[in-house]
C-alpha cells in the first residue's frame, strides 16, 4: 500500500526522501536537513511543510526536532529512487567544505562524521564532489590517526576522480594527498609513484596551481632522504625551493621549511658548506607568527652549531660526534635524531 502511495508523491518530494535515506536510521536535525537539502532559492515555509507532511503521512518519523526515515520508507526508497550524486550534491558539497573548514578543530567535525560514513556506503554514481569528500575525509582521518582508513579514502578520491574524469585539474592534488599517506605509512616506493604522477598531471593543467607541485617534490625529495638516496634528495628538494624563490618569495615560512629540510639534507650528503648555508637561510625566513616560534628557531640555531662543529671535527666516528656534540648542548637529543638518522 506504501509503495503505491509512494507513486502519487511528487519529484520534488521523492527526491527528498531519497537525499534523507542516504543516512539510514540516523537522526537528522531540522537544521541539518535545511542546509543538506534545501535549495537556496526555495522558500524555507515551504520546505519545512513539506518535511512536516511527509512525517504527518508516515514516511518520516519526527521527535525532538529530529527526523529519521522509517524502515519501510527506506527500503521504497532504496528500490524506486536511490540516492545518488546529482540528486546529493548539495549536501556533498557541504560536508567537504565543513571538512576543510574545520580540519583543525576535530570538535566540530566529530557530529558530521557519522554522515560521511553513511554517504559512502549507500550513495549511488561518481562526481567531483564525491571525490573531494572521499579527499577531505581522508585527512580528517590522518588527523586522528586512522591511518589505514585515511589511505583507503585517499586511493577512493583518485578512483573516483579517474572515473568521472582523468584528466581533472583536482587529480594531482589528489595523488599528492595520496603520497604523503604513503610517507606516514613508510610505503616510500608507492609515496614516489603517486608523487611523480602528481606532478606530471599539476603540469598539464593550464591553470596548475604550483603549491601542489611544490608540495611533491618536497614529499619526493622526504622519500628518496629515508631511502638515504640524498643526492636525490637535494635534486628535488632544489626543484621545490626554485618554484617558491621564483614565484611566491614572499611565502616566508614555506622557504623557511623548504631551506631547513634541505640542510638536513645536505648535512647527511656530508656537503657541510650548503647544510650551513641553507640552514641560515631557514633561520632568517622564519616568522615570528608561529606558536612555539622561539623552540623551533633555538632548533635550527642548536642545528646550525652542529653544522659548524662537524665541518670542524668530522674526522671524528659519527656514532662518537652524536653523542659528543648531544653532551656538550650542541644539539638536542630530538635534532640528532634528524641529523643521524
């Protein structure tokens, strides 16, 4: 009997319903669903009676300022009118946008996540919305440590940005983001892949953002430095700093990161002359703008007398030096880390 009722609603009514069960028996909020679902253009009265009549006639259920689809709603609906991409794509929208707005703030993404995860286990088709989502999730998921799952999303992104177009401006963010999963992973031959393949597709676009290529030569450059291949290292290291000094030399604290890793860099090849030289010009980048401003720069300076106390003894064993230069204050236990390994 439901279904045949289901027949007599109208599209704009359908197509709601359809949007709510991509949640399953997840309560919604009527704030939630007004910015999921309603268009901007469409009266807010308007709306809400619809919602209102559609739980008077028993295919929402509302208490407490909560709606949830009845079971036999959503099975209707999963039948005749599945959730997919286009009929979504505002709420997909939103919720990527919310991601990146808030990645900093774990708080107030935590009530959208179980959304999210709905989205993804019942939405039907592929978009660029969907695939920025998977992006944004993935991060979201870094942050709290879910490794695994973040690369999941982060491979999802790719697939799904490949299957609608793989030739989009978005992909070679997209394996960027995809390398540097594989870096925290330690996958360093996958992180060198997706890096070199990010670059390649940035450079195609007409109106590439450089960001994202300078973002995988440095992650190329972190890879091929734990594979203590350091020549290559600094090779593309240089290749991300050229990019930055010529184009956005304003960008103090990316050239201040940029010089400070490759004098590491540098430091490991034992070219103790450019360690010095790129670790200076790290310090003198550096913004006073940061928290914990006055730690990292007494780093890099600690760092920087451990550059000139090696070019002066480095006749001397390096499992001696460590530990010489961690004794007399030199550096600290957490720098020798960096410099040593």
């Amino acid at each position: 009997m439901l279904a045949y009722k289901y027949q007599q609603l109208g599209n704009e009514e359908k197509d709601l319903l359809s949007c709510i069960s991509l949640f399953d028996n997840q309560q919604i909020d009527i704030r939630d669903i007004f910015t999921f679902f309603k268009d901007e253009e469409e009266d807010d009265v308007c709306f809400f009676d619809m919602l209102h009549d559609l739980s008077l006639c028993g295919w929402l259920q509302y208490e407490k300022e909560k709606y949830i689809i009845t079971p036999e709603t959503q099975a209707i609906v999963q039948k005749e009118n599945p959730p997919s991409t286009d009929k979504c794509f505002k709420v997909l929208k939103y919720l990527s946008d919310y991601l990146f707005d808030n990645k900093d703030d774990m708080k107030k993404m935590k009530p959208y996540i179980p959304f999210i995860e709905k989205i993804f286990k019942n939405i039907e088709g592929e978009s660029d919305s969907l695939a920025l989502l998977a992006n944004d999730y993935s991060y979201y998921l870094k942050e709290i440590d879910k490794k695994e799952a973040s690369k999941e999303f982060a491979l999802k992104a790719v697939d799904i940005q490949k299957g609608t177009n793989d030739k989009h401006p978005q992909l070679g963010f997209y394996y960027n983001r995809l390398a540097s999963v594989c870096m925290e992973e330690g996958e360093l031959n996958k992180t060198l892949t997706y890096g070199f393949k990010s670059i390649k597709l940035s450079k195609e676009i007409p109106y590439r953002n450089n960001f994202d290529i300078v973002s995988s030569y440095n992650i190329i450059s972190t890879a091929f430095d734990k594979l203590k291949k350091h020549d290559k290292s600094i090779t593309y290291g240089l290749k991300a700093i050229q990019i930055v000094e010529d184009n956005y030399n304003s960008e103090k604290i990316i050239l201040s990161n940029l010089y400070h890793d490759i004098s590491i860099s540098y430091f490991k090849a034992r070219d103790y002359n450019n360690a010095s030289r790129f670790i200076n010009l790290a310090i003198k980048n550096y913004q006073f703008k940061r928290k914990n401003v006055d730690e990292h720069i007494k780093e890099m300076e600690l760092f920087q007398k451990g550059i000139s106390a090696v070019g002066k003894f480095k006749q001397i064993k390096k499992k001696y030096l460590k530990y010489i230069l961690i004794g007399l204050g030199i550096i600290t236990t957490t720098s020798a880390y960096f410099i040593f390994f």
